[in-house]
C-alpha cells in the first residue's frame, strides 16, 4: 500500500512538473516576439500613416487629425525615424527626416523656438542625433539655436536650474526634470562631439553639464532610493521620462568621465523606476495618469530610450543587464500580444496591455510603441536578447 501511495505521489508529481512545463512552453509560445517585424512594422506606421505628407510633420492620429501644433511629440517622431534609419537604412526613412526640417518648422511657425524649454530640449537632442544620422547641416544650425535659447533660460532662483517655460523664472516656479534632464544629455552629447572649441552662454558644454546634473541630483533625487521627483515644488510626481532623462544623463556624464559615481547613480533609479513605476499585475511600465490622446502617453517610450543607453553601457554589472533585459522585454512581449491593434494597421495602445479600439491610436502612443519596439530591436541586433 505505502509502495502504491509513493509511485502514486511520485506520478503527481512529474504530472505537476509537467504540467508547469508546459505551462512555460505555451507561454513563451504565446509571448515570443520577432522584434526585427514588430520595428519595421510599428515604425513604418508611425512614418506613412502618421506622417502628413503635404506638411511633412506627424498628424494627431492615425486618422489624419492636425487640430493642434505637436510640437514637443514631434521631436520624439524624429527620434524614431532616426531609430529606423539608423537600423534599417531605408531611404525611406531618411527622406522624412530631410522633410521634417522644413515642415515641422513651418509648422512652428517659421523656427524651432518654443516658449517652453522642456520641448525645446526634446528637439535639441533629436537634431543631433538627425545631424548624425544624415549628416544634414540644417540640423547641425538648429540643434546649436536650440540648446543657446535653453542655457539662456538657467538663472539663479533655487540655486540655479532651467525653468519650465519663459514665464516661470523665480523661486519655485516649476523648476524641474522636464527642462533639466534633456538639457544635460544636450550638454554631454555636445561635449562628446564638440569638446572646449564650443562656448554658449559663457560655459562650454561640460561645464553646463556639471551645473545642471549636479542640480538636478541635489534637488529632484532622492539619494538613499534613486527616486526621481517631477518637480522642485512638488516631491509627490513621479513619472517615467523624468528617470529616463535622469538615467540618460547619468550614463552620458559617465561615458565622458569614467566615473562610477554617475553610473551608480543610473543603476539606483533604474532599479527604483523598475519595481515601482509599473503595473502591480503584469510588471509592466506605466505611468499613472495615462489615458486617451494626453501628453503622459509618450513618457514610456522616453525612459524605453535612455534605459536602453545604460543596458548597453560597459561595467553594467551582468546579473543587473539581465534584469534590466527581462524587465524590458517583459513590456515589449505584453505590448506586442496583447497592447497592440495589428490591422489594418499596427496600433499600439496607451496602456501596454491592452490594444486600441475603434481603430484609432494617438500619437503620443504610438510613438511610445515604437520606441520599444526599436529598443528590443536594437538589442537583439546587439545580441543582449533573442
């Protein structure tokens, strides 16, 4: 009888185990993304179905809506394009981008001035990277116009800082993440291409790195977690691109200097944006605020982007690369089964797990879905994941 009642137990057992196994197989079956497809797809929607063809600049929606002036999701539309020229080299690609120059640009009016300079950063950063891609001399005038009206912006009110936009110049008046990180990245990718023979405003590009890193970690970071605040005057806000940018300029000081000061400082709020930034249920990247065609949609793809820099940077430790490559991979496969529209067109939704409907997707998230579809493209490129 015992005899019986173990061969018995032992059978549940393997049964069990099989059972898990299985499991396993079909859920890495369900879930298994090529990500070459899922880039070019996503992105050649973002690039024909978006892009308004007469203006050359992205329309509101896959629908052709143009009721307001995207600027700021422009720059990031850019990037994209950038991403997938650089990926693929498709002519395609970099025909919108030699378009978008003069489109988007009249578009805005006749400049790439913003009265914001948070948006400006974002275009100050694109510029250089469509400069690099293409090697079109416009964007190196504009890229160099753009980061001279943001350093003008840094004053002395909270010790020092760059506003959110022209009128919000005194103490406590928005001062925070959204201007200061991508104007630090601006300064240490200038640096890296430029060195001392560029001065703006009275600094060159590393000394304008220094005064605003060293800013933002002293007064939008919490040092013992690696928390990143939105703002000065509000320690409550905690969105994704505010650590993205954080991470990115943390990555990009420490490429210049070798200091792993700055590389830790990634790490830590890397490791605090992943296990708290994110949906309880499925680990999956989000931002609270998200909803239908906001602003807060796109903030996913802008961490994607600069969390993608430091996965690649050298002296990562290998168990904590892994993590990060689970984590971020995690997203993507959950977005691409179940967070995305796949016809007529590849729509991506706002939250990552659940697919638009009505066959509409704003820009703003559409050109987050990119942004990780090309991240898991590059990586598999590089050979970090399969």
């Amino acid at each position: 009888m015992k005899k019986m009642l173990l061969v018995m137990s032992i059978a549940l057992i393997f049964s069990a185990c099989s059972k898990i196994k299985d499991e396993y197989i079909d859920r890495s079956a369900k879930y298994a993304v090529n990500w070459i497809t899922a880039a070019d797809s996503g992105s050649n929607t973002l690039a024909s179905i978006y892009w308004n063809t007469t203006g050359h600049h992205f329309n509101n929606d896959n629908l052709g809506t143009t009721v307001r002036n995207d600027y700021w999701p422009e720059a990031h539309g850019l990037d994209v394009l950038v991403d997938a020229y650089q990926r693929t080299k498709n002519d395609m690609y970099k025909q919108r981008i030699y378009d978008f120059y003069e489109g988007v640009k009249a578009k805005n009016g006749g400049s790439f001035y913003n009265n914001y300079y948070d948006d400006m950063g974002w275009h100050g950063m694109a510029h250089l990277r469509a400069l690099e891609a293409t090697g079109d001399v416009r964007y190196e005038a504009s890229s160099k116009d753009l980061w001279q009206w943001i350093t003008a912006g840094w004053n002395d009110a909270d010790g020092g800082g760059i506003p959110w936009n022209h009128e919000n110049t005194t103490a406590g008046k928005s001062k925070g993440m959204p201007s200061n990180g991508p104007a630090a990245i601006i300064a240490a990718r200038r640096w890296q291409k430029y060195g001392a023979a560029e001065v703006i405003n009275g600094h060159n590009d590393l000394e304008w790195l220094s005064k605003i890193y060293n800013w933002m970690k002293e007064n939008c970071v919490v040092q013992q977690s690696g928390r990143v605040y939105e703002q000065l005057n509000d320690t409550k806000g905690d969105f994704t691109y505010d650590v993205g940018t954080f991470i990115g300029a943390a990555v990009e000081y420490y490429k210049i200097t070798g200091n792993k000061v700055y590389l830790n400082d990634a790490i830590k709020s890397a490791d605090w944006a992943t296990s708290t930034l994110v949906n309880s249920n499925n680990k999956v990247l989000s931002d609270w605020a998200e909803q239908e065609d906001h602003d807060v949609n796109l903030f996913k793809g802008i961490f994607v982007r600069y969390f993608t820099q430091l996965i690649r940077t050298k002296d990562v430790p290998d168990m904590t690369r892994k993590r990060y490559i689970n984590f971020l991979k995690n997203s993507g496969q959950i977005l691409w089964t179940t967070g995305t529209a796949k016809t007529p067109v590849v729509l991506f939704g706002y939250h990552w797990w659940a697919a638009p409907i009505g066959g509409k997707a704003a820009l703003r998230a559409e050109l987050s879905g990119a942004m990780l579809m090309e991240a898991m493209a590059l990586l598999k490129k590089e050979g970090y994941t399969d």
